[in-house]
C-alpha cells in the first residue's frame, strides 16, 4: 500500500529535481499566504488546530505545483560489439579476378558480419551499409577517425577494415613519407584487402601539365605523365580538337612510370583542347583513364605590330616612338625612305643605306606572324609590282581570319592611294571611291560621336562626358582624307564638324569588324598633335597615349573581348555534369544588345549538335544550361543576326580521379596494420582467417528512471486530508 | 612561294613605275619644316643653309617637306608647331630663362628634335661651352656625350663615319640620349655654313674639301632629318641584318 502511495521505491543514489515553473509556484505561494490570512481573521476557539491544517493543506498544494522529481542513473556492462568498415568508393567498382571489388566485401560481410555493426565509407563515414558503392573517394584515416568519435568511451570486440587500400586522403601519403601515425583505436583492427593487383592491367594517362595557358607564336609545353606495365612501351598521340598534332613513344620503367613531353606553338588566340591518348588494350582494367584532354587558354603576350610608311613624317615618327616605348608591343617597321622620282637625285646606292622593302615576303609568308597592321600614309601601287590584288588581298583575308588593319590619312591613304575597289577597301571601316576631290586641307576639330563616348578606342578620359570634354580640348587636326560614309558594321567615333556624306557627318575615326579581326580608319595625319601640342601646354601627352594604347589593346582583342562572346562557366567537366553557356552581345560602338535573338548550337565529338536558341537580356547576356552526353571536345558555336558570330570549346571527361589508379595497395595495408603493433593485423581476402578480437573488451549500457514525486497518490491524499480537517475545524468553531 | 628579290630587280622595279605622283599633303602638319631658335645678339640667322637642306630631302628622299624656315625664340609655345629646331651660334650664349629650358625640356621630351650647329667648326669653343651648359639644365642628369660610331644617325639614310661641314676632323657629333632615341645633338662641324648659299644660289663659303666635302655635308643634313622622324630605325634588326648581307656594315 505505501509502496503505490509514495511511487516505488526510491535509491539513495538518485538525486531531487524539480522540475515545475518557478512563475508558476510563486504565484501559487502568494495565493497560499492569501488562504493562511483568511483563515487566521476568524474569531473563536481553534483558531491555531485550523491554520496548522490550513498550512499543511497549502503546502502540499505547493509541492505538488513545484513538480518534484526523483532522477536515478543505473548501468550494466555488456560485451564490445564488432564493427566492419567497408571501402564503397568508386574504386571497388574495379572488376579483378572475376568478380568486383564490392562483390567480394560483400562475401566477407557475409563469412563475418553476422554480429557486427557494418559501417560503409568513402570520403567519410557513411553509417547505412545499401550494399552499393556508391561514395566518391577513398579517406581511410577519416574513417577510422570517424569509428573512435562514434564509439567514444566504449570498447570493441573487433574492427574489420575491408578496403582495396588506395587511400586518397593523406594517410598513405604520409606512410609514404614514413610517419607511422594513425588515429587511435577502440578496439584491435583487422585489415581485410579486396582485389589482386596481379591480376589487373591499366594502362592510363595519369596527368597532363600545361600550366593552362601559353602565349601566342611561343613554344609551350604539354606534359603527359604515363602509367602501366613496368618497361610497358606505349605510343602516345597529341591531338587538338580531334586533329593529330603530335605523336611519341615511351618505354616505362620499373616503376611502371614514364613522362613524355610534347612542345605545340599555338598561332591563334582563343581557347583549345588538347588531348592526349594511349591505345585501350584489350584487358584494361580502366579504358576511361587512356586519354586526358586539357584545355589551353592561348594570350598574347606581347602584340607584334608591322608599320608600314610611306613617307617619314612627324605623324610617323610620333607613332613610332609610341610604339617603340610599349613594352608589350613588338615593332616591326618600314618607311620608304626613297621612292623612283627620288632616284635622279645624283646620290650612288653604295652610299646609301637602304634595303629594298621585302614586300612580298612581308605580305605572303610573314603576314601570320603580325597581329596588328599598319598602312601609315603608304601607296601600294609603286612596290606590289607582282600581283598587287593578291597581296592586298593577303591582307584582307589575314583580318578576316583575326588579325586587325589599321590605315592613317596622308597624301598616299585611301583614295589618295588607289585603294577604291582593292581588297583592302572591301575590310575598311569607310567607304572608297570618290572621284575628284579626295582631301580637305581645312583645319578641323574632330567631334566625338555617341558610340565614340564609351568605345575603348576614343575613351581617353574614366567617363563618356569626361572623354568628350578631352577630345574638345584637343588640337585641331590640319586635314583630312574625304570619304564615302560607313562602310558596313561599321561605326563612326570621330566625325568632321561640318563636312557630311549622305547626311550624316563624315567619318574622321571608324572601326569595323570583319569575320575575326577588325579594322580601324584614321582619315587624318596629324594625330601626333594630339601629343606635341598638348605637351606645350603642359598637359602632357596621356591623350594621345590613351587613344593609341585603347586602339592597340581593341584591335587585338582576345576573342572574350569580341562583340560576339561565348563562354562556358567550366572548361573541363566530367560526363553527365552541367555547364551554363554565357553569350555576350554588344554593338559596332560595344554597347549591350538587349533583345538579340542567339542562335547556335553546341557539337558533339561524333557531329551531334543540340540547338542553342535565347534571347539577350538589358545586359546583352544570355544563358542556356547544356549536359553533355559525350566524351571529347564540344564546340559552340552562335550567330547573332546583324551582330556576328563567336566560337568556343570546352572538354567532357569520363576520366574519375578514383579511378585513375587502380591496383590494390597491399603495402600500405600491411604498414596500416603493422603501425597498431599487437592490435593490428592484415589478412588476405581469401585468407579464411576470422578477425582479431579482445574478448574483454565491454560496453556500459546506461539507464535511467524518473519519479514524478508530484503526482505520487500521497500528495492528492495528504491534500484532500488537510484541507477536509481545516474546513471541518472551521465549520464546527463558528466559521464560515 | 615568293620569288628571291634582290636591290637590283627592285630597283628595276621601281624604276619601271616612274608614274610621277603630285606631292601635297593634308595641310601644313604632314609637311616637314625646320625652326631657327633665334637668341637675340647670339645666334647666326642662316635660313639659306636649312632651305637648302630641306631641298636636298625633298630630292633625295620621300619626305615631303616644306623650304619656308621659320624663326621662333626658345620661349615661344609656337615651338611646338616644329619638331625639327636648328640653333646656330660661334660664340658663347646668354643664359637662357627657365620658361625657356622647361619648355625646351618638355620640347625634346615629348617628340621634338633640337640641333646645335657650332658655327666656329671647332667643337670646343664658347658656343661649345654654352650648349653644354644649357644642356645640364635641360638634363641635369644626362650629359652631352659623344655619340658611338655606329649611331643611327651615321645610317639613317647614308652611310657616313664622321661629321663633315664646313671644317673636318674637328670632332664628332655629341648628344643627349633619351631612351631608344637621341633628340639633342650638337655638331662641331659648322653644317650650316657649308650648307649655305647667298640669295643668287651661290656657296657662301668655298670649302678646303671643295664638292666633295661640300656633299658629305649635304648627305650628313639629311641623315639628321632622316634620323629626327625615324631616329633608331634603321638599328631594328631587319635593317641590320639586310646590310650585313649586302657587305656594307660589318
């Protein structure tokens, strides 16, 4: 009866909590103290009987509301459980010996398992065991790292590593740099290894070195790191983008290691992929690993400029010494110093020191070798004796295929030059063609144009209306070479004042963008005012070195810096990643086009293509989402109506770092083993041997009870016996 | 590919287009003009000798130029409208004011060219000694030096070895050397005064040399002009090795 009306039995060791809310309790005590007053304001007999019962009857109403409780902790002790950690990496996908890595963990699961906790890992713990590997890499440290926190302060009977030992976490590495240390344990580790390296063969490419960008026209290095059978002699092939390039051969040593290097000069900018590959022998482990494609981002590193004069002046020798004075540009002169109406002059050639202008040499199998070329006040007509059309015509397609042109006025420049109707006039950003009158000798200021206020060309100054207040501070030039307007895709960022042509100003400053490269008209010849004038009156010359160095740096433009831009958000991604593809879109004068319709279309190694098709935003960008489905190169590819095309590459990769090296490292097993001395032991998976075990090893398994002392059945009776007592007592001595 | 030119088809090339071409250009900028600094009391006025100068280039040379010398003081912004400025003098130099030698700073900094004629032909007169001490203030920290014999203007359009004007073998040509280019020069050799002529076209001056000298003078001025628009030219390496090849540099 006592044992149901205090709630059991309680321990000594347990400890009182109370658990009620204190608001709750002191509002309850102040109600209890109001009771006690209106008890004790009675008159007549047992006065003191009634508020000893009213007392009690408060006080257990408070214990009650205070919510007391007994705590007790108790614990038993167990035997240590078993724990098998299992290797699901991608690594265990590896087919050796006829069955994979995985099948065979599965069987020592099987043979051992049946009383142990099986816990799976990859770059971490993975504590359900689907019987997939289905992690990604391979950190046995952080496993068993990740064993000892999960079973802290216990013991096990067993721990069970079943694992192909091809660690990628640091803890090989670091045997290998001969530490021996490794995270405690809760118990003896039996290391199980799956896989047989003898029975593997992978050939594979484990690394390609390119430093991820080279420059221009110089020799760069592609180095490929081989792996295979020691004294393995394996041919490797340089391709880029799917075209050979290069092909070596390598004998791997006794390590079953080799390293070839292959040396490429690029002569384009852009974005490449080059890939090199060995054959896939029949029983390669891993064919996936037998190529590795890099992508190369090819810059210039310094621009190779070709300037061509026709008659030294101030204009070209202020030019000149521009160009001379730029560390990251290379100049290539020649000014014709004589031409044959100088000839009668009475001088001997001995005596002079001219060379003949190598025009055909320059213009044919040279031209490729210059970025950026520059027609100042030259006439082709008296030197292109053999085949003038074919040599301008050199020009015009060297733009077209990316390089840029750039002609200055003079007596010798456009019309003046016989230039109407070349190949030259069909890449100019200006019309040829005049008939009569071709010059204007009137002093002028040019007029910056609305598109000439944010070009790169004419943005001499950190804002357009500051740009526009600069060239209005310039000098006049001295006079101009006529034309006929805009050419096509052209815009005008320098007009005359007053002269127009079809009614719009005429163009003095205009550039173009032809195919891949661009063009650039200055109709003047007098730009060196621009700095020598601007010098006497203490200004200095930065205007004319700001526009001369913004036209270089436009002229030579990376294709990321076109009118037409195609990014992808990665370079190199592995097959079945996503990759967002970026279009930029702005106009002849480099504003954002809103509104343009992109089309194009992203192509596959075997020709597939998927469509591209979006719309620029206020930003003149637009984005689409591609999933390869191929390994290689892919190209995209987008037109832009009026606006032009631009290219791109990026690489898909099947390659996993997983699995780039694949053989069992039986070795750094055994050390793994051997650094746990006496509580550390390797065993083949086919050894039959059971895990080491501590028999001793125990567990304290814990446990608790809680009495609500509140609600125990003594409270309510105590209660109900104060409280019935104190208003009998009343009642019978005159209270109400 | 290209067939192998040699000078001689290109010269017979050129020579087969003897189309005459009219020389303008698109206003006075494009023509090239020569200033006097004129110093009141010091500096010899010889507008005869640079006309003839400019003449011989326009002759000689593709350059186009125009024979009208103008004069201006080392002070006058107008300077700036003439990257070729010529001071000649045989006597010693006031001290020029320093309005005069920053602009003059900011005139050979910026692009102009300046040459100093000794019209003494000694090289190492007052007006020698004026023309360094004016030069240490322009530059305070690049002397007037001998220039090497294989200065580019010794081949900038002829080949020549050594100054010659109206005396030989008084010294060499002196600079300042700015960078890549030489923008102050000073010749020993009076120039001018073999270059010279009275107003009916006859030489001022008869030389000891006679012709002979009277033409290396003539090829010298127009090296100067040659080297002041194309200054190290012809020391890129196109041009060095092709002169290698023909036998005439070594």
């Amino acid at each position: 009866m006592m044992q149901w009306l205090t709630g059991g039995r309680l321990s000594e060791d347990g400890v009182l909590v109370w658990s009620g809310d204190p608001a709750a309790t002191a509002a309850a005590a102040v109600v209890c103290a109001g009771v006690l007053f209106w008890a004790v304001r009675r008159r007549g007999t047992r006065r003191v009987e009634e508020l000893a019962l009213w007392l009690g009857a408060m006080l257990t109403l408070l214990w009650a509301i205070a919510d007391p409780n007994w705590a007790e902790e108790t614990g038993r002790e167990e035997p240590g459980i078993s724990v098998m950690l299992v290797d699901a990496s991608r690594s265990m996908r590896v087919s050796d010996g006829g069955r994979s890595r995985s099948e065979q963990a599965a069987a020592i699961v099987e043979r051992f398992g049946d009383d142990a906790t099986v816990l799976t890992f990859g770059d971490g713990l993975i504590t359900a065991n689907d019987g997939r590997s289905s992690a990604g890499g391979t950190d046995i440290g952080a496993a068993l790292e990740a064993v000892a926190d999960r079973y802290l302060g216990q013991q096990l009977a067993s721990i069970v590593l079943v694992t192909d030992g091809i660690d990628r976490g640091g803890l090989r590495d670091a045997f290998a740099a001969g530490s021996m240390a490794v995270p405690p344990l809760p118990g003896p580790l039996t290391v199980m290894q799956v896989g047989e390296g003898a029975a593997l063969q992978d050939d594979a490419i484990e690394a390609v070195r390119s430093g991820g960008f080279a420059f221009l026209r110089t020799p760069f290095h592609l180095d490929a790191s081989v792996r295979g059978r020691p004294g393995a002699r394996l041919e490797l092939t340089l391709r880029r983008e799917g075209r050979l390039v290069d092909t070596a051969r390598v004998t791997l040593g006794d390590d079953g290691r080799g390293e070839v290097r292959f040396e490429v000069t690029p002569t384009e900018v852009g974005r490449f992929v080059w890939e090199v590959s060995i054959p896939v022998a029949g029983n390669d482990g891993v064919p996936g690993n037998n190529r590795f494609p890099v992508v190369v981002r090819v810059v210039r590193d310094r621009t190779r400029v070709l300037q061509v004069c026709g008659s030294p002046s101030t204009d070209q020798k202020f030019l000149r010494l521009f160009l001379k004075e730029d560390p990251s540009v290379d100049l290539v002169s020649f000014f014709i110093l004589r031409t044959h109406q100088d000839f009668g002059a009475g001088w001997y050639p001995d005596e002079l020191s001219l060379i003949p202008f190598p025009y055909e040499r320059l213009f044919t199998e040279q031209l490729e070798t210059f970025d950026v070329v520059v027609f100042q006040n030259f006439d082709y007509k008296p030197y292109f004796e053999n085949g003038p059309d074919r040599l301008l015509g050199n020009i015009a397609e060297f733009v077209r295929n990316g390089g840029a042109f750039v002609m200055i006025g003079g007596d010798r420049s456009f019309d003046l030059g016989d230039y109407a109707g070349t190949p030259i006039d069909e890449v100019l950003p200006v019309r040829l063609g005049l008939t009569g009158v071709s010059a204007d000798e009137t002093g002028f200021r040019p007029a910056l144009t609305a598109a000439g206020g944010g070009h790169p060309v004419t943005r001499i100054a950190g804002s357009p209306s500051d740009s526009e207040a600069a060239w209005e501070a310039l000098p006049e030039q001295d006079g101009m070479n006529l034309n006929r307007g805009l050419a096509r895709d052209s815009a005008a960022l320098l007009t005359h004042p007053t002269l127009t042509v079809q009614g719009e100003r005429m163009p003095v400053l205009a550039v173009r963008e032809v195919g891949a490269g661009r063009t650039m008209a200055l109709m003047t010849d007098a730009s060196w005012r621009w700095s020598f004038s601007e010098a006497a009156k203490g200004r200095g010359n930065q205007s004319y070195l700001r526009f001369w160095k913004g036209a270089l740096r436009w002229l030579v433009a990376d294709p990321d810096d076109r009118r037409v831009v195609v990014q992808p958000s990665v370079e190199n991604l592995l097959l079945g990643e996503a990759l967002q593809v970026t279009a930029r879109v702005r106009d002849a004068g480099f504003v954002p086009v809103a509104g343009a319709r992109i089309s194009g279309w992203v192509e596959a190694p075997d020709g597939a293509r998927s469509p591209i098709d979006a719309i620029t935003d206020a930003q003149g960008s637009a984005s689409a989402s591609v999933v390869p489905e191929q390994e290689g190169a892919h190209r995209v590819r987008i037109k832009v109506e009026d606006h032009g095309t631009a290219e791109t590459v990026f690489s898909v990769t099947s390659r996993d770092p997983e699995l780039a090296e694949i053989v069992p490292d039986e070795a750094f097993l055994n050390a793994l083993a051997d650094a746990y001395g006496d509580r550390g032991v390797y065993v083949g998976s086919d050894s039959g041997n059971a895990p080491l075990r501590d028999e001793d090893a125990t567990r304290k398994v814990n446990e608790s009870r809680v009495v609500a002392l509140s609600s125990v059945p003594l409270v309510a009776v105590l209660f109900g016996a104060f409280a019935g007592l104190a208003w009998w007592v009343r009642r019978r001595n005159g209270g109400h | 590919m290209p067939p192998e030119w040699t000078r001689r088809s290109v010269v017979a090339g050129m020579a087969a287009l003897m189309v005459p071409r009219p020389a303008f250009g698109l206003g006075s900028g494009s023509l090239f003009n020569v200033a006097e600094l004129e110093v009141p009391g010091a500096s010899i006025h010889r507008p005869e000798a640079w006309s003839r100068m400019l003449h011989e280039v326009i002759q000689a040379t593709s350059i186009e130029a125009d024979p009208a010398i103008v004069r201006v003081a080392p002070d006058d912004p107008a300077l700036f409208e003439h990257p070729f400025a010529v001071l000649v003098g045989d006597g010693a130099l006031p001290e020029f004011s320093d309005a005069a030698i920053r602009q003059l700073r900011n005139y050979i900094s910026y692009g102009g060219f300046l040459l100093f004629d000794d019209a003494s032909g000694t090289g190492r007169g007052a007006f020698a000694a004026s023309v360094r001490r004016i030069s240490q203030r322009i530059f305070p920290t690049r002397p007037l030096s001998p220039l090497a014999g294989d200065h580019a203007v010794y081949r900038s359009f002829f080949l020549l070895d050594r100054p010659v004007g109206r005396t030989r073998g008084t010294g060499v040509l002196e600079g300042i050397q700015l960078g890549p280019t030489t923008p102050l020069m000073m010749c020993p050799a009076d120039l001018s005064g073999a270059l010279d002529r009275t107003a009916d076209g006859r030489n001022r001056t008869p030389l000891v040399g006679g012709e002979l000298q009277r033409r290396e003078a003539t090829k010298l001025s127009i090296n100067l002009v040659l080297y002041a628009l194309t200054s190290n030219y012809k020391h890129d390496i196109a041009h060095v090795v092709e002169l290698m090849r023909g036998g005439r540099l070594e």
